[in-house]
C-alpha cells in the first residue's frame, strides 16, 4: 500500500512528519509518498538522520505551502502548487491508495471534495474523528467540515459514521445518537428535530435517539451525530478537558512526598489511563464521503501521532470503507 502524505501541512513540518513516516514505514509495511520541496525535504532528514529512510519514499516535488491563514478555496486557485494540493491530486490520479495531512482542514475539506471528488450520493464530506471514551471509543460526525447544515445532510453523517465504526473499528450495529440539548424527541431547535425523524425512519442504523454531551464521555454511543459547528465544539471541549483533566491528576501526584510514593505504586495504571485517554492515540481523522481515503491528522502533531495516524489510514483503507459507504449510500437511493 502507498500512502501519500503532505510533507508540509501542520505546526511541526517538516520535521515530525518525516520521523513519523520513517517509523511507519519500518513498523507498518507501507510506502510512503510526500508532497513538498525536496531540497527542503532532503535537508530536514538528514538534520534528523533519517537520510535512508527519506530516500526510499517517492518525493512528489512542489515548492509552495498552504498555511493554516490561506482561504480554503486557494488550494483550487492561488495554492494550487502546494504540498497539499499536488498531494490530493496525485491520490485522484491513481498515484497513491490513501492522502493524509496535518494542514489547514477548512482548505483539505474543500480539496477532498473538489479535486478527490465525493462518494456519489454524498451531500457533503464530514469529518470523522474517533475519541476515547470509559467504556468502547465513539465517532463525531460531523467534527467541523460544515458548519451550516440540512437535516439530510445529518441523515448521511449517521449513515456513513455508522457503516465506518462497524468495517474498521469492529462495533456490531453501532449506536447512533444525535447530538442535542436533551434526549426527549421533541428538544432542539428544527434542524435537530426533523433530523431525529430522518434518522429515526432509516433502516438499517441502530437510531438510539437524542443524546445530551455530558454522556458522551461515559460511552452512550458509538457515533455522535452533529452538523459541523457543534460538533467541533463538543470535539475541542472534549479534547481540552481530557488534557486538563490529566495534568490536574500529575500536580496532585507531584504535591507531596507521601503522593509521589502512591503514584509510584499505581504507576503502571496511571498510564493505562493516560494511554487511553490520549486522542493522539488513533492519529486523526477521516474525511467520510470522499471517493477515495483521505485523513486529517492533528494540526500539532509529531512523531508518535503521525505514525498512529498513518497506522489508521492504513488499517482504514484495508477495510474497504469508502466502498462500504457507497454500497449503503446506493441502497438508500433504491
């Protein structure tokens, strides 16, 4: 399998991007396409001392960058010699099995959409990322990719969220719930509640009904189903309070010696918890709807979470999901 990576989208390119795809060439089986300016390029890996590991991955070379500032509309127009651009086009012309990318979202979004194309059927690509929670992790769809959304829209978004956690994540009859400010049927503003007919009245979903965010962490579903807004709101939340949760864990540790004696004693589940609690650990997210795999890795990402990442587009393509959602998406057209 070939995976093409953008080799300058993110805070930490290129550098970590590199580590990452070394590692995950040796670990994974995979090879490794980047996206970006070689001379760059060459440079970082032989700063990092992975100059053989670089010379094995084909080098798509391109001397523009697409910031996390630019207009998402520019990877089409004035970026359109960037390292994500020339990237997504490579993947549309059967150049590499899957495109990854820790860059501007609103721009890959856009780009996965525009020049990778959509599932047809699809009315619009959502983003996809996968949490912890304390029991089985749960997917939010849609986890930003659109902020203004139709009821149909959510419709698919539970479908496509649905047929993913049940191909690569292995949940048998994943539950779907829908995001709102209550889980009575009738709470919510119009949008939620014609969404919650549709999705009541598909077959094939396991429809569980409205779910309240403060039970989302405790396990009540597998896919959070939401429009772009609030589900990128329900994400950083999330995200934000899982790391603030564990550093006010390591100060109590860290507070007296009589603490510190007690967290060496529970220092193997201490890091269980950390492990588990860590988003870093399932790399990013899938873009679901575009025709081919594509994925947004964390916009800060380094080694470690490259290498996850890359492990999930690879796990994800393997699984024939793209072609699963479009199997589903067919049948409801019927």
């Amino acid at each position: 399998m070939r995976i093409i990576v953008d080799g300058f989208g993110g805070d930490n390119a290129p550098g970590e991007i590199l580590l990452g795809c070394a590692r995950a060439m040796d670990v994974l089986g995979i090879d490794i396409s980047v996206s970006g300016d070689k001379d760059k390029l060459l440079r970082s890996a032989r700063e990092l001392g992975i100059e053989g590991s670089f010379n094995k991955m084909e080098v798509l070379h391109c001397t523009d960058v697409l910031t996390m500032e630019d207009d998402p509309e520019s990877v089409l127009k004035s970026k359109s010699e960037s390292s994500m651009a020339v990237g997504m086009q490579a993947l549309r012309e059967g150049r590499g099995d899957a495109f990854a990318s820790a860059g501007n979202s609103g721009a890959l979004a856009f780009g996965a959409t525009m020049i990778v194309k959509r599932i047809k059927g699809v009315k619009r690509i959502a983003f996809a990322p996968v949490l912890p929670t304390a029991g089985t992790p749960f997917m939010i769809s849609d986890g930003g990719a659109n902020v203004v959304c139709r009821a149909d829209m959510l419709l698919q978004f539970g479908i496509m969220g649905s047929v993913y956690m049940e191909k690569v994540m292995g949940v048998r009859s994943p539950r779907v719930g829908l995001v709102n400010v209550g889980t009575e049927e009738h709470k919510g503003d119009d949008l939620r509640r014609e969404a919650h007919e549709l999705l009541k009245g598909c077959g094939g979903i396991n429809f569980i009904g409205n779910i309240e965010p403060r039970d989302i962490p405790y396990g009540v579903c597998d896919v959070a189903v939401a429009d772009g807004f609030t589900g990128n709101t329900v994400l950083k939340l999330y995200e934000g309070t899982a790391l603030a949760m564990m550093g006010m864990v390591k100060d109590i540790f860290k507070k007296s010696l009589k603490n510190k004696l007690a967290a060496g004693m529970i220092y193997g589940d201490l890091q269980g918890l950390k492990k588990n609690m860590d988003y870093n650990s399932y790399g990013g997210a899938p873009l679901i709807g575009a025709s081919k795999p594509v994925f947004k890795m964390h916009g800060n990402a380094r080694a470690y979470a490259v290498q996850s990442a890359l492990k999930l587009v690879r796990d994800c393509t393997e699984s024939g999901f793209v072609e699963a959602i479009a199997a589903e998406l067919g049948k409801k057209e019927q």
